[in-house]
C-alpha cells in the first residue's frame, strides 16, 4: 500500500552568537570562593584546576556588557531567517526559551517584560500581527521544549514555519563566590522549523518529556551568595551538584530511550546526539548508561559533538547552538547528511527532561 503524505516539522535555516569575550581559568583567580559561608581553604589554582578536570570546560563566553539576552537571540534568529531564505512575515510563531529575561550587567534584576520573543519580533520588524511571539520558562531543557511545541503547531496545521530561540546571559545571574559560576556561559541559538509533506518518515519523528518536581525540584534554585556578608539581596542561580549529577545519569537515558522507542528505532540507528551541555564528564555517563539499557557497553566514537570546553554551558543556548555549529561544518569530525537519525536531549531546572528523534 503507497505511503500517503504526511506532514513533518523540519529544519530550514539555523544560526548562532557566540559572544567574543573568552573568559578562561585564569580570570578566576582573584575570586573569594565561600561554601556555606566559609572560606574554601585551597587555592584558587587548585580550585579552577579540579572544577576544568570534572567539568570539561577550560573556557567560557560573556557577552558585551551593553548587550541584553534579548538582542543576541536576535542575532542568533536574524542568521536562521538569513539562511531559511524565507520571508520573515511569513513567519508565524516565534518561541523564545529562557530562565533570567534580560538582565543588565551588575544589575542581577530580572526584566521579563514585555516578553523576550515580542521584543524579537519588534527587531525582526515582523508586522503580521498573526505572528504569534511568546517566552518558554522551562531550565536548560527550554530549546527542546519549544521545538516539541513548534511541532505540535505545524502538526495541528496551525502554523507553517515556527522560529524557536534558545538565548542566555548567565554570567550575570551567577555567584562569583561560588565555584559554581565557573560552569555557566552566555550565548544564543536559533532555528527555524517549517512544514514539509513527505511520504517517508523526516524532521521530527518522535519525543518525550518528564518532569520530576517532588524531591527534585530543589536541585536547582535561586539562593543568597555562598559570602554571608553580602546583603543585597540579590538571588543567584544555584545547584547540588552532586544529585543533579545522579539525577542525570539515572533519569535521561531513559527519556532518551523512550523516545527512540516511539520512533521504532534503535540506539544503533542513531548518528549524532546533540546534548545539552551541562558537564562534559556527565554527558558521557548519560551516553554510557544509555548504551548499557540496550546492552551496549562502548559508545560509538564521534556519537556527541561536545562544545562545552570551549564555550561552558549556555543553559538553553547549548543545543541550536550546537546544531547550528555542526550543520555549517564547524565543530570537527562531524557532519550531518540527508536520511541520518538525530537526537536532541537535555535536562535541567525543575527537573525537566527531553528528548526528540530527529532525521535530516
């Protein structure tokens, strides 16, 4: 019997900013690092040594201080619009995933309003009022998030082409007194995701979420500066390492697999995974374990293109941004052809897990 046509969520044009500022080790080394408000008695060669040896991340990006999170998630989509070749009227959503709006630098005030994505379209000048632009608050995962949104509208026929940006300025929303602050990263993301008929399965084939908020959900929150005598009262992101790691390693293979299931696929069928880029180290613990639930026990080489040594964790910027770096042949030993399986995964905030199957 002839496949009859379907529609599918694809990608058509991707872009990035990845802020000039490279901020490495070194930059820590006048830092005061405090736990529980005591002073941690190593020094902070010591402490920046050990944090890159189980992170992974040797540097990270800031963005300029006159720039808000808003305006680099406009880069990041004005470069996806470019290389769609689309016209951007014809654009008929635009989801901007995030966790901090804009925040100005040394200020740590959080400005959500009006929403991010609104003020995207105002810089895109995107007139048609039936483009419909709203913010996605849901941790690192967001990006993923809203794709598996954008599908959902494509899918239902309400939309056509659906903008989703993933943009963050952490470094402005960390405590330089916790040694914590040296994982977090700025940058932004974008892709475009427009309807395509197709008798064979391609783009968005299949997807899971979870949120796992009791007993979790404490694992990354707003707190005091790890310095008691700072009282300004400002909130600042932090986590218990330590669990979240074990939440990771334990819960996202399985998200993962669920969703290679629903695809009727197998982990071998798989090309690249694109992951959020959280810590290196456990990235490949999640991959590890994954394999293991199909009885698998060595994942294959140039599986993950990781990019968290070089530009730390942007929360929701990880994945486009990674997406968009190895679609355009920058991150090396990697490249995607027409027919290949994806997956895009992360995990975070609230706790929240995804995963999507994806094929070029």
């Amino acid at each position: 019997m002839e496949n009859k046509l379907e529609k599918y969520s694809t990608i058509i044009g991707t872009g990035s900013y990845i802020p000039e500022n490279i901020i490495n080790g070194d930059s820590f080394l006048n830092n005061q690092f405090f736990d529980n408000g005591v002073e941690l008695d190593k020094s902070n060669k010591e402490i920046i040594e050990k944090f890159s040896e189980i992170t992974e991340i040797k540097e990270r990006r800031y963005a300029d201080k006159q720039i808000l999170n808003h305006q680099i998630g406009f880069y990041a989509a004005e470069k996806a619009i470019v290389d769609a070749k689309i016209d951007r009227e014809k654009i008929d959503c635009i989801i901007f995933a995030h966790n901090f709006g804009d925040t100005r630098f040394e200020s740590n005030r959080i400005d959500m309003i009006p929403s991010l994505a609104s003020k995207v379209k105002e810089l895109l000048q995107i007139n048609n009022p039936n483009c419909v632009a709203y913010d996605l608050i849901f941790g690192c995962p967001g990006w993923v998030q809203g794709v598996i949104q954008a599908n959902y509208l494509i899918k239902s026929g309400d939309a056509e082409n659906v903008l989703v940006i993933g943009s963050e300025t952490l470094s402005r929303n960390i405590d330089f007194h916790d040694r914590d602050c040296m994982i977090f990263s700025d940058g932004a993301g974008a892709v475009i995701f427009g309807a395509k008929e197709s008798k064979e399965p391609t783009g968005i084939i299949a997807h899971k979420s979870q949120t796992h908020a009791v007993k979790y959900a404490n694992l990354l929150t707003m707190g005091a500066s790890n310095d008691l005598s700072e009282n300004n009262g400002n909130l600042y992101l932090k986590m218990n390492g330590r669990k979240l790691y074990e939440f990771a390693v334990t819960q996202v293979p399985q998200v993962i697999k669920t969703a290679i299931d629903k695809a009727n696929l197998h982990i071998t069928d798989i090309k690249t995974v694109f992951i959020h880029q959280a810590n290196g180290k456990m990235d490949k613990a999640i991959m590890s374990r994954l394999f293991k639930l199909y009885d698998i026990h060595e994942v294959p080489d140039f599986l993950v293109p990781m990019t968290i040594e070089w530009l730390g964790n942007s929360s929701v910027a990880t994945v486009p941004t990674l997406i968009d770096l190895v679609i355009n042949g920058k991150v090396e030993n990697y490249t995607v052809k027409k027919g290949e399986y994806a997956i895009f995964a992360s995990v975070g905030a609230g706790m929240n897990i995804n995963a999507v199957i994806y094929r070029f």
